[in-house]
C-alpha cells in the first residue's frame, strides 16, 4: 500500500513540474496595447566557402533544427516570432531584429559519449547573437556557449534557451 501511495505521489509531482514549462510560457513583454511583440529572426548557419561538402551538410542541419526550435521557444514565450531571410530588414515599432550566427560547432564523437563518458566526445556549439530595435539600435547580445555530452540537439537547445531568456529579461525591463 505505501509503495502504491509513493508511486502515485512521485508520478503526480513528476507531472505537475512538467506542466510548469521552466517558466517561460508566457512570460514575454507586450505592446502597449497588449499585444505581441514581433521578433524577427535571421539565422546565419556559419559556413564558409572552404567548408568540405559533409561539414556544409553537418551545419545546414543542425543550423536548421536550430531555427526552428528558437521559433517555437520565442512563441511559446509569447512573442511573434518570424523568420526573415536578408539580414538588412529592418526592425520597427514593435518589431525587433534577432541576428542569430553560428560561430563554432563540433558534434563530437558519438562512440567517445557512449564508451568513455566524463565528458569525452562532447558537442560543443558556440554561437553570437545581437537584438536590434526600432533605428538598429542594439538591445542586447550576447555568446552562448554549451559543450553536452548527450548529444547535438541537446547542445542546441541549450543555446537557443540562454538566447531566448536574455532577449526576454532585455524586453522585460524596457
């Protein structure tokens, strides 16, 4: 009977933490008139000309999933996030500019992860990114850097959500 009652309390725990979200769900800033704050991202995956063609692919997907997932975390929070292919549009009232750049990325080794551990084989994922307000003025910027044993996306994510809760706190205090 008591394994029963602990078992039922640790899984109700378990999914009322879940629920929470770590906070972010609409948490963002708002408009004046209470509505959403737009914010525009320009992703820049960081291949250069003299990239091999395998390391082009490596960026191109994990620069993809990457934008996608900073999209989802930037409209959870509750902006209206969007995204924008040249990096010359300007932001506006109510509409800021996210310039997101991928400036190192190493996946790691997979079998090192498995086998070694301790932190052997670990992705690591260095980015830069800056917020422009209305005139290009800069909000905010910032580096975030994750090395994850677990995997790339792990790695990713990390960095999309050190992005999003410096940008938040930044359109929070203004």
């Amino acid at each position: 009977m008591r394994r029963l009652v602990f078992g039922l309390c640790l899984m109700l725990t378990t999914v009322a933490l879940a629920a929470c979200g770590g906070g972010r769900t609409g948490s963002a800033a708002k408009m004046p008139d209470g509505s959403r704050i737009a914010v525009m991202v320009h992703f820049d995956p960081g291949i250069t000309p003299e990239m091999a063609p395998d390391r082009v692919e490596q960026m191109t997907q994990m620069a993809s999933w990457m934008e996608d997932d900073l999209l989802a975390i930037l409209d959870k929070t509750g902006y209206a996030a969007g995204r924008v292919a040249d990096p010359a549009t300007p932001p506006g009232p109510g509409r800021y500019m996210l310039h997101v750049k991928i400036k190192n990325y190493n996946a790691g080794s997979k079998a090192a992860r498995m086998l070694v551990g301790f932190g052997a084989g670990a992705a690591t994922l260095d980015t830069h990114f800056e917020l422009l307000a209305d005139g290009g003025a800069a909000v905010v910027g910032g580096d975030p850097s994750v090395g994850s044993g677990r995997d790339w996306k792990n790695a990713a994510r990390k960095v999309n959500l050190q992005t999003v809760d410096t940008v938040n706190a930044a359109l929070n205090r203004r």
